[in-house]
C-alpha cells in the first residue's frame, strides 16, 4: 500500500464504486490524493480529511482522465474502478498497467472485468505477483497494439 500511496497522484472511479464506499470510508477515505468520480449525476466536490477529495465529472472518461493527471504531480493517475469505468479505460487504449488484487472472499457472482471489451485482443505482460497473508497483488503490463 505505502508503494501505491507514494506512485499515486490522483484516482479516477466510476459512480458505484463511490456510491458503495461513501459510507465506509467516512470522513477519512484511503486514497489520499484527488479523486475524479465518473457519474450524470452532477455533485458538488466533496473534502474529506487526508488530502482526498471527490469531484464529480460529468462529461466523459477523457475528461476525467485530463483532470486528473493535471493535479497528480507527475505521478500516476489510478483507474480504481470498478469494471464498467475499468473497461472503459481499456477499450480506449488509455490503461498502461493493471494491477488486480485477488482476495479469497466470496462476494457473489461479480462482474467480468474482460467482458465486453469488444474486437481484439488484449494481451498483458506480468511484472510481479506479490503474496501476502490477506491477498495476492499481481502487476501486468498492457501490451499496445501497433
């Protein structure tokens, strides 16, 4: 996490994502950096303690994206999810690493994340798998097509 933390200069997620972490995260969220929450549902942004706070962008992943990387200090722009916003991100060629975290708890069905991605393929390049007593962090590359 403290390698994440330190490589992190802002977060993009989509709406659900927010909508089912808003409670649990309270006024003390993770992500200590700029977080741009994809939605049509326009909010004011919100300030939490920890340097995070949560705008709402309602026009587009490109946008979002641009607006992050614009605060992030040069650092890396996080694509936190969840699967719909992953995916939009990958169709549109802008993912260059995916790093899954693979628990062992049973959540119910979940959803695909290289589902629906359309024509061709996507072909990843493994960096590094971590183990640790409560997960395995796996690092992949995302190849580009040329």
């Amino acid at each position: 996490m403290r390698e994440w933390f330190e490589a992190t200069g802002a977060v993009v997620m989509g709406r659900l994502m927010y909508d089912s972490g808003e409670g649990h995260w309270a006024d003390n969220p993770p992500f200590r950096a700029p977080v741009f929450v994809l939605t049509n549902r326009p909010r004011p942004t919100v300030v939490k303690e920890g340097g995070t706070s949560f705008t709402f962008v309602t026009d587009g992943i490109h946008s979002a994206l641009d607006l992050a990387k614009a605060v992030s200090g040069g650092r890396n722009v996080d694509i936190a999810g969840g699967t719909d916003t992953f995916q939009q991100y990958l169709r549109a060629g802008l993912v260059d690493e995916l790093q899954p975290h693979v628990i062992p708890v049973l959540l119910g069905a979940g959803l695909r994340l290289f589902d629906s991605l359309g024509p061709g393929a996507h072909d990843l390049e493994p960096i590094r798998a971590l183990d640790t007593p409560g997960a395995t962090h796996v690092k992949y590359r995302v190849l580009k097509r040329t």
